[in-house]
C-alpha cells in the first residue's frame, strides 16, 4: 500500500511530487538550511521576496513572539534582483524541486520589470506574486486591497512572462474571494493564502511597540482558523488550485487546509521552530493515505463534509 500511496498534485501547470511548499520568508533562498533539510523531499522552495532594488527592510525589533503566533516587519528585506541572479538562482538550479520566486514591489512597473528579467532565466518554476505584504509603506499592500488595482496588475504581469502566476492574497480585507476572483480573471494560475494578518504588541513598561515598524505582520497557530476560513471561502468562489498556509504545524493542521480546498500547503513560521517540520509534515500526510486506504493524495482536495 505504501508504494501506491500518490501524494504527487498540480498546481495548473505546475507539478509537485507532493504537496508540502516552504512559505516564503522562512526558508530564505533555500542555502540557509541546505544542511538540514534536502531540498528534493520537498514539494517545491517558495524564495524570500525579491524586489528590483536591494532593502534594507524595517528598523529593529523585527520580530516579536505573542500567545501562539509571531509578529515580524522585516520590511521585504533582500539583496535585489541583481544579486539574486548573479548569486541566488545559481544555486537554487541546483536543487532538485520546484522552485518558485516570491517577487514583490511598490509599483506596477517594478512587477513587470522583475517578471519580465525572471521570465528569461532557467530553473524557475513559477513567480508569486507578493501583493499582500503588510510591512512595506507603500505599494505592496494596496494591489492585494483593491480589486480592480489587482486584476490590472495581474493582467500586466501575464503579458510580461509565461511563467505561471500565482498570486498572494493578503487576510487584511473583507472579502478575500473579491480580490481571488480578480486575480483569476487577470490570467492568475493558483492562489497562495494567507500572507499575516496586521498585528501589534506593546511593551507596557517601557509604553514602546514590541516593534521597530510598530506593526508587523501575525503569523504562526494563531492565525490557522482565520487562514483556513478564507481557504474554505475561497475554494467555494474561485476555480483555481489554492496554497493553503497559516499556522501549519504538522500534518493535521496541513489536512486542515486541504479538507477545505487547499491542492497545496506551504509551511511558514514552524520551519523557524524546527527547520526540518517539512519533511515531518509529508511523511504524516503519507501515514494519513495509508491508514485511510486512500490511493491518491489530490482526492482528498475540498472534501470538507458539511
Ligand atoms: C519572518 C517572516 C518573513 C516573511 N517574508 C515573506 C516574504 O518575503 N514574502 C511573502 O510573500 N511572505 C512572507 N512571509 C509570510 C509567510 O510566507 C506566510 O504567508 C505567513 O507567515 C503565514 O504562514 P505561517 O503562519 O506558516 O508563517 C513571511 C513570514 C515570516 C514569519
């Protein structure tokens, strides 16, 4: 039974050989943890965001722990295109998964810039496309807020590569199946939610914010339900594969997102707490298969029993 178990899944164009991503931001440009992890047990590597320009990011404290969760504002810290082709891609070539880069921007033009440049490399499976990312000043956030803002860009970064598009939604609206309907409509292949929820911690000796930015962005157990809710919301509106993440732990939590519609998961803040909680994840989903007597991994996909 164990050899027939399939937890192999596409996402549109995109085929993993199983379902388990590392989220974007916690798992860097994969040669953090390439001694600890083998990347080719991994259904794919989701990079730290890239942006046109290397960042800085935000002023410290970045990170902040709260009850079950984690505030960061790292402010789309990274080196900048230049230096991700020159140096990153190189090495994650090399790795034997899929390989997918979270772009990231202020303005539209800076999108289309980077997917046009990423468009023309080798070894990149597929751009997520950052619209969601709570921790910048401008831009960033206001594409993944505004319907209209996200289907224009979407559509303009459609017509810069081929690449498939998956687009980032952000928890920070009130109706998160707008902006994946939208995204849809502007030539997005799958959807990735949830990026964290704006958040805020006080310190109340000192009367100072936990953080540097003074808000951040939540992420870890404390934000599963509200990530699986807007899975589930979104599977029932929109007919595209979604990559479920938000608080993912271990493969029960994993099973969470796919029971309500989730093709894909991707596993964020945990890897901070045990880099190698991936690869823990995928063989639970497999034990899963096997004491179910289930053949194929994607059959359990939306089958939430309401
Ligand atoms: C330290 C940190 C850095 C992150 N950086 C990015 C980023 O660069 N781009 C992005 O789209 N999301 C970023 N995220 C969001 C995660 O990819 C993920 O969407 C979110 O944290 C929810 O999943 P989790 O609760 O498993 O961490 C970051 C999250 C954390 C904790």
């Amino acid at each position: 039974m164990d050899n027939l178990a399939d937890l192999s899944v596409s996402l549109g164009r995109i085929h993993l050989k199983n379902p388990v991503l590392v989220a974007s931001g916690t798992f860097g440009y994969g040669e953090e943890y390439q001694d600890l992890v083998e990347a080719a047990q991994l259904g794919g590597i989701i990079t730290k965001a890239v942006t046109l320009e290397p960042r800085e990011g935000n002023p410290p404290p970045r990170l902040a722990e709260t009850p079950a969760g984690l505030l960061n504002s790292i402010g789309l810290e990274n080196p900048g295109i230049e230096v991700f082709l020159k140096e990153k891609l190189p090495k994650l070539r090399k790795l034997k998964t899929r390989i997918i880069v979270n772009i990231a921007g202020e303005k539209k033009t800076e999108y289309l810039d980077l997917a046009e440049r990423l468009g023309r490399e080798t070894g990149i499976d597929a751009l997520e496309v950052n619209i969601s990312c709570p921790n910048v000043q401008k831009g960033g956030l206001v594409f993944g807020t505004r319907a209209d803002l996200a289907f224009s860009l979407v559509k303009g970064l459609r017509q810069a590569t081929d690449l498939p598009l998956i687009v980032k939604l952000t928890p920070n609206v009130t109706d998160v199946t707008e902006i994946a309907q939208a995204a849809k409509e502007g030539g997005a292949e799958a959807l990735s939610l949830i990026n964290t929820i704006l958040g805020m911690a006080i310190d109340v000796n000192t009367r100072r914010p936990k953080i540097g930015a003074i808000t951040g962005g939540l992420s870890g157990p404390a934000i599963r339900p509200v990530a699986v809710r807007m899975v589930h919301q979104t599977f029932q509106k929109v007919d595209l594969p979604l990559i479920g993440m938000g608080g993912i732990a271990c493969a029960e939590d994993a099973l969470e997102f796919v029971l309500a519609g989730a093709t894909a998961v991707a596993v964020g803040t945990a890897n901070l707490v045990d880099p190698t909680v991936s690869l823990k994840i995928i063989e639970g989903l497999r034990q899963y298969l096997k004491k179910g007597g289930i053949h194929s991994f994607q059959s359990l996909i939306g089958t939430l029993r309401v």
